[in-house]
C-alpha cells in the first residue's frame, strides 16, 4: 500500500511538473515558453521606442494589440529592450529552449 501512494505521489508530480511547460527566466521575470515565442510575430516592430512623459525609452512592440500579457511588466523596465533583445532569441529558435540548450529556459 505504502509502495502505491509513494508511485502515485511522484506521477502526481512529475504530471505538475509536465503540466506547467517549459518555463523563460530572465533576472526576476519569469515568462512560459508559449508566451516568448509569440514575439517572432511581433520582431519587425521593435523600432522604433516611444518615451512615455519624461521616462525610460519603451518598445514599440508593447503597445501591439499582439503582444503578450504576461510579457508587459517587461515594458515598465528601463532595460525594456535588452530583455526583449534576449527573448527575442528564445523566440527565434524556440526549439533549443525546449531542450534546454538556453540557460534561461527550465521545466523540460
């Protein structure tokens, strides 16, 4: 019996695991996969940077209707665009992540 509950607890868990996906870290942000890859679609507009009354420069693409909700916090960052810059690459080969060949990438 004690056998069968251990079994079930560590399926439960790695179904958890499974079911979260591959996951994006860069610094304290934290994005999915899914979520990352939709930036291919929207590279064309990165130029040019909007200033938003006195403050940081900020990416064209984070007021695209496209653009992911997840990935907005981003966009109140002073380094906005070096984030973006590195999701960017993710999202160019979104396979390698899903491999974790990127540091950055977990959950695989």
């Amino acid at each position: 019996m004690d056998t069968f509950l251990l079994s079930a607890l560590c399926l439960l868990a790695t179904w958890a695991v499974l079911a979260e996906g591959v996951t994006v870290q860069d610094g304290k942000f934290s994005f999915p996969l899914e979520s990352v890859k939709k930036l291919k679609d929207l590279q064309e507009l990165q130029e040019p940077h909007t200033r938003k009354s006195g403050g940081p420069a900020v990416p064209q693409v984070c007021s695209h209707q496209k653009f992911p909700e997840e990935l907005k916090p981003v966009c109140k960052e002073t380094n906005a665009r070096e984030i973006l810059h590195r999701l960017e690459a993710i999202a160019e080969d979104p396979s390698s992540c899903e491999i974790c060949a990127f540091a950055a990438c977990a959950g695989c």
